[in-house]
C-alpha cells in the first residue's frame, strides 16, 4: 500500500473520505491500495482478511457472493 496501514484507511472519518479517494484517484494510487487489500484478502491469515474485507468495505467496496 502506498504508505499506507489498514489501520489508518480505517481511521479515515466518513467526511475525510471523499478526499482521500479524489487525492488517491488523482495521484493514480487507489488501485494499488485496493490491489494490496485484495492480496491481504488471499494470502493473510485470518485477522488480516477480516481487517483488509473491512478497509475495503470502508472504502466503498462492497462484497458479492
């Protein structure tokens, strides 16, 4: 993740959100963020697939079954 923790994507407030993925977006990191909760997602042990489904989720991503 580009300098990023699970931990402080988050603590992103709902109101700081629209910023983070505009800035993210922007610099063209967003995919590079998502693409390392994903990796988390299939090769972490199972508190980092629940925090990385959650920073997920908390970006906007939501799951399809």
């Amino acid at each position: 993740m580009p300098n990023l923790t699970i931990q402080e994507i988050l603590s992103i407030t709902p109101e700081e959100m629209p910023d983070f993925i505009r800035r993210h977006t922007s610099t063209r990191t967003l995919s590079r963020v998502v693409k390392s909760l994903n990796r988390t997602l299939i090769e972490g042990d199972e508190a980092a697939r629940d925090m990385a489904a959650s920073a997920l989720r908390h970006l906007g991503f939501h799951e399809t079954n």
